[in-house]
C-alpha cells in the first residue's frame, strides 16, 4: 500500500464532508476538554486533600468556668486536673491518635490576639473565658468518629469538633461539580460518537462509487476501509490537540494569569504543570482511538467490502 | 477456468430461484457469450463467479479454486486475478483515463515505477493512446468503455467478466468493443460476456450459453445468439 495514495484520498474525503469534519472535531474537542478537566479537578481535589487534611485535626474543648454556667454538656463543671489528666492518658492509648497538643485557656488566648488583634472583641476577652483544649492529630483523618464516640458527653468535655467536617463540605461541592462536568462528557461523547458514525457513512455512501470498483479490482478491505478510519481518526486527533490546547490555556489563565487564583487564594494548593501534562497523552491517544474504533464498527454496517 | 457443478442460487426472503441446478465449464483461452432474457439469470452468474454472493447449493469453481471455501479476507486476492467490465463503465469521473487506469494497480499495491510503466502500454492496446490526461466526462461512450477495459486489464487477469459492455453503445462502436475483447481474449485471457446483443453473437460465432428462467437451456460451441430470431 502506497502512503501518499492512501494520505490524498484522506485529504479528499475530509474536504468532501467539510462541515461533518469539522462537527466532529468540535464534539470531539469539547468532550475530551471536559474529560481532561474532570481528571484534573480530581487531581486538584486530591492535592487540596492532601494539603488540608495534613493541617487539619481534631479538637476536644473542655469546659471552663464560663461555660460550667451556660453549656448543658459542662453542667458538671469545670474540668478538673484528674479528668484532663483522664483524657490525655486515654488519648495516648488510641492507636489512631499520631500527636495529641494540650493548649491551655492561656495559650488559646495568647492564639486569639495573635491573630485578631486588633478587633473590638479581641480587646474585650480575658484568658478565662478562652477554652483549653487538645488538638489530636490522627493518622487516618477520616477516622474522626473514633475519637468523637470516645469523648463527646464526658465530664469536662465541652465538644469534639472536627475540623475536616468544615472542609469535606467544600470537598464535596467540588466533587459534585466534578459528576456534573463527567456526566456531560459523558454526553457529549455519544454526541461526538454519533457524529462520527453518521460522518462515516455519509462519507461511504458518497463513496459507494470507488469503493465498489476498489472492491472490483480486488482491493483488500482493511485497503478500503483504511482511508475511512484514518479521516476519523485525524478528525478525532485534531479535536484531541484542540482539548488539549484548551487545558493548557485552561491552566495558564485561570491558575497562573487572568485569574490568577494562586495569587488570590494563596491558601490553596494547585496542581502543577505536570499534572495538566500528564494527561495530554492520554487526551490524544483517545482522540484517535475513539473515533477509528467508531468508524471501524460503523463500516462493519455501511460498507460492503 | 470457471466450473459450476449443480448450482442453485436463492435470494434470501424470495421463493423461486435465480439459477437453478447449473452445470457447466469453461476452459482456459475460451471467450463464452452468455446470453438470456432480463431475470434469466445471467448477473447472478457473474455474481456467483465475481463471488459477490455465494451459490444456495451446488459448487462453484473459479480459477481452480472452490469459491465456498475461499474465506472472505481471501477473495481479494482472488478478484484480482479477475477483471471486470460493466455496461455502465464505473469510471471516478474526478479522476483522468491515466489515473483511472492506475486507480486499479494502486489499490492492490503495485509501484509507481510499475504503474508508470504499464498504464501507457495498456492505454496503447486499447487504442486510447494520447488520451492519458483526458477526463472520463469528455470521453465518448465507446472510448469511457475502452478505459474500463483497459482497467480491467491492466493486471493481466487470467479471467475477463464483461457484463454488458456494449448495452450503452451503438452497433459500430460495439464492433471496435468486440474487436478489442477479442484481442484480449487471443492473449490467453478467458473472457465471459453477458449480452443482448444478438449481431455481435451471430457474428463472432463463439460458445453461447443460454439460461432460462434461472435454468441452462443451451450451451453451444459457435453457437448464435437464438434459434427463434
């Protein structure tokens, strides 16, 4: 088989269908930019995961005198020394808990000016009503319930607050988004499937004529269906570098430029170039893939060989 | 060359046959008329040579080879030991008398060099020479008809298919036809040729066979084109 021939019969067909190529190359672009974006959202999350969920810990208030007045869990009291003394000896038999931080109404107040100052609140609070507590930081931090079971509703304990609580909210925001952006790759992949399968067949019947005299003069059918399934997969492959292009200009003016968010929220993590990268081989081997398969399957059905 | 032994055909969802129980030979050099009445039969028995579809019953032989158990990814390289003519001609009207005539080496592989050399010298054989460059659109009927020939046997087939080749043509330019087959045909090449045409029968005083409502009613060495004309 000789290259060019084969080369300039794919140039003829994909001139010939100029608007279903070009559909193609759209739907195929558009649902592999989402693909992409999904797996990079994932990655995104996963790197905020793993940043906040490093800083991230549990902590057990206990009760001083304040709340001894007005919090029904500190009904009892203030905690007492033996009580303290209770949980960090408790704290320290649990093989989930990686370091346990005892912070005094002091320190916790010391915290509190450090941080907010300046505020009118700030100046009003005396160390006394700040609460002691221990920050735990565990080795799993989904293991929370562990800990909240074990000391929620025990004298001296005010709560059990789980920070990771706070974040998996915005976690899950992100992932729900994340589905979203699947569900309607998902979508536009039929979208961009059909297309070419409707492409293929337009193009095969348009070409009904050579084919048959291919077919006549004893043409090889992987001969008469390549030209087919190359147009797919070079209208595929372009949509793919047009996904592709699109992530890595996604990346650049959201996260570095435009946007800017790295600068902006300077408490979030994002996921490097690499990342995107990474995923940019995966992103066109499926642009030309997916499309040959579908054409390869759909001469099965409009083309005689 | 080509042999049917007891061949029936039927169309699936249709209840009477198109060829039933044929048998015959043809042997190598011989140039065969095939003639008959529209729906005798006749393209389905170049179709079960061409193997475009497959006999009911019976077998069929085509080149020594029993075509049933040719598996389908094979009939390629079988068909190009054939050649084909077709009264509508079957040119790519994009693509000029050269090109068409290369269009059938370029789909089996040959080289350029090789297209290069043979596409002129069958072009010449067919009397098209100095047409190369011509399209398929400013050609007259006779001449497209001399191009499909030349395509059909630019690879040498051992075996021609003509089916119809001068159903579009008048009387005179179907006697340059005839003339050129029949060249062909003294270059060892077997030729069958379905046909209506009763002068060019009666006057090449070949082999005739006769189907009949899907039935061989007539096979006869330099036979005419019909006893009741």
């Amino acid at each position: 088989m000789r290259a060019q021939f084969v080369l300039s019969e794919i140039g003829v067909g994909l001139r010939r269908n100029l608007t279903m190529t070009f559909a193609v190359i759209v739907s195929v672009a558009l649902s592999l930019a989402l693909f992409g974006g999904s797996l990079l959202m994932s990655d995104q999350v996963s790197t905020m995961k793993g940043y906040w969920y490093d800083k991230v810990n549990v902590s057990i208030y206990l009760c001083n005198k304040s709340d001894a007045e007005s919090d029904p869990n500190c009904a009892k009291g203030a905690v007492t020394s033996e009580q303290r003394k209770q949980i960090e000896t408790d704290l320290g038999k649990m093989p989930v808990v990686d370091d346990v931080i005892h912070e005094s109404s002091d320190e916790a107040y010391k915290h509190y000016k450090d941080q907010f100052g300046d505020s009118p609140l700030a100046a009003s609070l005396t160390p006394d009503q700040m609460q002691e507590s221990f920050r735990v930081k565990l080795t799993d931090p989904e293991k929370y319930k562990v800990i909240a079971t074990a000391f929620d509703g025990r004298d001296g304990v005010q709560s059990v607050q789980d920070q990771k609580s706070i974040l998996d909210n915005l976690f899950e925001l992100l992932n729900g988004m994340n589905w979203a952006a699947r569900a309607l790759m998902a979508l536009m992949l039929v979208v961009a499937l059909m297309l070419i399968v409707n492409t293929v067949r337009v193009s095969a019947f348009s070409r009904r004529r050579e084919t048959g005299i291919m077919r006549l003069v004893g043409a090889s059918g992987f001969y008469i269906q390549a030209p087919f399934i190359m147009e797919a997969a070079v209208a595929g492959l372009i949509g793919g570098g047009v996904a592709c292009a699109f992530l890595v200009l996604a990346r650049y003016f959201i996260i570095d430029h435009g946007l800017a968010l790295s600068e902006k929220l300077n408490l979030i993590d994002f996921i490097g170039w690499d990342a995107v990268l990474t995923k940019l081989p995966l992103i066109l081997a499926t642009s030309l893939l997916m499309p040959a398969l579908a054409a390869f399957f759909a001469l099965r059905k409009y083309l005689k060989v | 060359m080509i042999r049917f032994d007891n061949v029936s055909k039927v169309y699936a969802k249709q209840t009477h046959a198109a060829l039933r129980d044929v048998s015959l030979e043809v042997e190598r050099g011989e140039f065969v008329f095939l003639v008959g009445s529209s729906g005798s039969g006749k393209s389905t028995f170049l179709r079960l040579i061409l193997r475009e579809e497959r006999a009911s019953q019976g077998q069929v032989h085509v080149l020594g080879k029993d075509l049933a158990r040719i598996s389908n990814w094979k009939v390629p390289q079988m068909r190009r030991q054939l050649g084909t003519v077709f009264q509508d001609f079957r040119l790519l009207p994009n693509k000029t008398v050269a090109e068409n005539v290369a269009f059938a080496q370029e789909v089996i592989g040959k080289s350029k060099g090789e297209i290069r050399k043979s596409v002129p010298q069958v072009l010449d054989l067919v009397g098209l020479g100095g047409k190369e460059d011509r399209m398929p659109g400013e050609l007259s009927g006779g001449e497209q008809q001399r191009v499909a020939i030349a395509r059909a046997f630019v690879n040498r087939p051992k075996l021609l298919i003509a089916d119809e080749p001068t159903g579009n043509l008048d009387p005179q330019t179907s006697v340059g036809i005839m003339k050129l087959l029949d060249r062909i045909n003294r270059t060892g090449t077997t030729v069958v040729m379905a046909t209506h045409d009763q002068n060019i029968v009666d006057q090449m005083r070949k082999r005739v066979i006769e189907l009949e409502k899907g039935r061989l009613v007539r096979d006869q060495a330099r036979g005419v084109y019909g006893y009741q004309h």
